[in-house]
C-alpha cells in the first residue's frame, strides 16, 4: 500500500517538476527566468518579462501540471481511495513545482500548481480559491496577500465540504505555501510588498520588484 501510493507521489513529482515558467520565456526569447524579478519560476515572474501571453501559458501550464496528476491517479486508484491516490500525486506535484531536481531543488511558489491540484479534487473548491483571489486582490492589490488570504479560506471550506482529512491536507499545502512566501510575508509586514501591476516590471528607482 505504502510502495503504491509513493509511486503515485514519484509520478506527481516527475510532472509537477517541469519548468514550463522557464523553458516558456526562453522560448519566447527572454532568456533564463530565473535572472530577472523574484527568480521565481512561476507565472508572476514570468509576466515581469513584459509578455503577459507568456504568463498567461505559465500559469495554464502550471495549474494543469497539478490537476492531470490528481486526475490520473484517481482514475488507476485501484484498492485505494480516490482521495489517497489522488493525494499522493497531487502532493508530489505540488513539491515538484516548488523543488524541482532540474534546477536544484529552486522552483516556483506553488500557488498555480495548487489551484491545479484544488481542480483535481474538486473544481468548486478551485473557484472558492479564485474568487477569494481576486476579492482580496481587487481591495489590496497585492498579489501574495490575495494567495495567502486565498489558501487560508479554502483550508477551512474543504473542512466543511469534504471533512476532516480534506481540511488537513489543504492545510499542509497552505502551511507550505506560507513558508515558500515568508520574504514576502516579512516585506507585507513592513508594508514595503509591491502591488499588483500589469505594466512595466520597475519601480520608479529602476529596480524589479518583487513578489
């Protein structure tokens, strides 16, 4: 049973560890992502490149890199549950993003792979997550705040429409997406975190900002 459900997590891995941040801006001609911005692999840094067409297939790829593992693995569950198979997978996709072996265990936040992996289980929980977004995004205007605030919410409500181990699974994700954001907790915190912003990738002194 265990061996079964780490191949499940090695399969999520595997997928989830791809750097379609990455090896999308250089092919679109940006170079290496992870030079520019917050070195992050994921779809906000993707779209300091000034794309947002490239962000834009960042984040579709990341959030399918989640939900295909999850699916998948439901469907060839076999003995097991759906819900452990699925979140075997959905985890190992999840940690693959953030700790991908192809680029030394330096990856991405993990919040569109999460959204992915919310999708896979069950899609309204993904829209509860996408509505909080853009609510706290649209009164704040902080794109890691939004996430946060986001992760928080669906914690709870998984509790109320799957039960407990729903709760305490989504409640590792978020814990984890809490930790890989701490640099941007501690500048929200000194209340020097940029704000969202489609426009150019400076600041008035020149510098990226990130987030």
């Amino acid at each position: 049973m265990i061996e079964t459900l780490l191949l499940f997590f090695a399969f999520g891995y595997l997928f989830g560890s791809v750097p379609f941040g990455l090896l999308i801006t250089k092919l679109g001609g940006h170079g290496d992502i992870r030079d520019i911005g917050s070195h992050s692999i994921g779809a906000t840094n993707v779209l300091r490149t000034g794309s947002k067409k490239l962000a834009v297939a960042t984040l579709l790829a990341d959030v399918l890199k989640g939900a295909i593992p999850v699916l998948i693995a439901i469907h060839f569950s076999g003995h097991f549950s759906g819900m452990e198979a699925g979140a075997a997978a959905g985890f190992g996709a999840f940690i693959g993003h953030i700790f991908p072996v192809w680029l030394k265990f330096k990856g991405g936040k993990g919040v569109a792979t999460y959204l992915g992996v919310l999708f896979g289980f069950y899609w309204p929980l993904a829209f509860v997550f996408i509505a909080v977004w853009l609510t706290t995004a649209y009164f704040k205007k902080i794109s890691s705040l939004s996430a946060l605030v986001a992760c928080y919410v669906v914690a709870f409500t998984g509790y109320f429409i799957s039960g407990l181990h729903m709760a305490i699974f989504l409640g590792l994700l978020a814990v984890i997406i809490f930790i890989a954001h701490r640099e941007n907790i501690s500048r929200l915190l000194a209340g020097t975190e940029s704000k969202i912003s489609f426009g150019s990738s400076k600041s008035k002194d020149g510098k990226q900002s990130k987030t």
